[in-house]
C-alpha cells in the first residue's frame, strides 16, 4: 500500500509566530531595524504586544529565528531539487541572492547582526556546514577555506551593491556570484 504524504496544517501557534516573523521582515526592510519594536510588530499585526513576547523573549531572538528559517527555507528548495556538490552551492546563493533582492536593506542588516551575536546555535553556522560538505562532495582540499571565501562572496557582493548604491537585481547578481564562486572553485562551474 502506499503511503501518502501529506502535510499537516500548522497550528495556531505555529501560524502566529509566521505572522510575527513576515511582519517584522518587512517592517525592518522599511524601517531598519534598529527603528522597529515589538510593539510595531504587534501593532501591524493586530495583536498584543504579549503574544510577541510570548514567540521571542527578544529582538536578538527574532532576527537569529528569522536567519534560521531563511536558511530552512533555501535548504529546502535546493535539497529538493537533489543538488550536490558545486551545483548545491550554486542553487543555494541563486536562493539567497534571490532573496536578498527582495529585501536587500533588511538582509544586511539581519546578516551583519546575526553573524555578530555570538549564539550558539548561529543559523550561519549551519550554512557554512552545508558549504563545506558540498565542498568535501566536490574532492575540494580545504573545505572550511573553501566556505569562507564562498561565504565572502556574499557578503562582499552585497556590500559592494550597498556602498555603491546599485540596484539589487537578482539575475545581475547571480551572475556575479557565479563568475566568483567558480573562481574559488578553481574553474570549476
């Protein structure tokens, strides 16, 4: 017999905290968010500002929540599709990046932020585990080395789209990665 795969719907709990997450993304794509509270988020979303209290003890809490369902999210999408080695890591900065168009101020700001707090489970952790592994798939030498330069072409990308004021176009950037990441690669694209 086969079994059947079906999804369970989330709970009440499950889709309140979605809510909270999706309105505090784009209050602080907005706003900034050093400029956004719990009780803006609250406010937005039309509920207490307890019931944000009761999903994140504290702002540090949400952005760490929101990097690590990002991360979820791409992993997702790109472990679906089956992806290893080289092309895993293509298929997650074309996510990411795709991502990051949408909202480019809010990315950085949540990225320089998490990578900075210091937490133990550090969502960008996880991220580098992934690179490093698709490395290691790939026979690459050094794979941590290896992850950090990749790491650093999105980081570096961004911040050169940030400081020079252009626009954050995902095709334009995926291209770039691309060229960068095949770099690092030694070739290999």
């Amino acid at each position: 017999m086969t079994e059947l795969n079906i999804k369970k719907h989330p709970s009440k709990k499950e889709r309140t905290k979605n809510k909270i997450m999706h309105i505090a993304k784009g209050l602080f794509e907005e706003y900034g968010n050093e400029n956004v509270n719990f009780q803006m988020i609250a406010d937005k979303a039309d509920m207490c500002r307890t019931t944000v209290f009761n999903h994140f003890g504290s702002m540090e809490d949400l952005l760490v929540a929101l990097t690590a369902q990002e991360i979820e999210d791409v992993w997702e999408i790109v472990d679906s599709k089956g992806l290893k080695g080289k092309d895993l890591i293509y298929g997650l900065f074309d996510k990411f990046l795709e991502d990051t168009c949408c909202y480019p101020y809010f990315a950085g700001r949540i990225t320089a932020r998490v990578v900075l707090s210091g937490t133990e489970e550090n969502p960008v952790k996880y991220l580098e585990k992934i690179i490093m592994e698709a490395l290691e798939y790939e026979g690459y030498d050094d794979p941590l080395t290896g992850a950090m330069l990749i790491e650093g072409v999105y980081f570096g990308l961004t911040a050169h789209y940030y400081v020079n004021g252009k626009i954050f176009d995902p095709e334009t950037l995926k291209a770039e990665a691309h060229e960068q990441i095949g770099r690092i690669l030694g070739g290999k694209k």
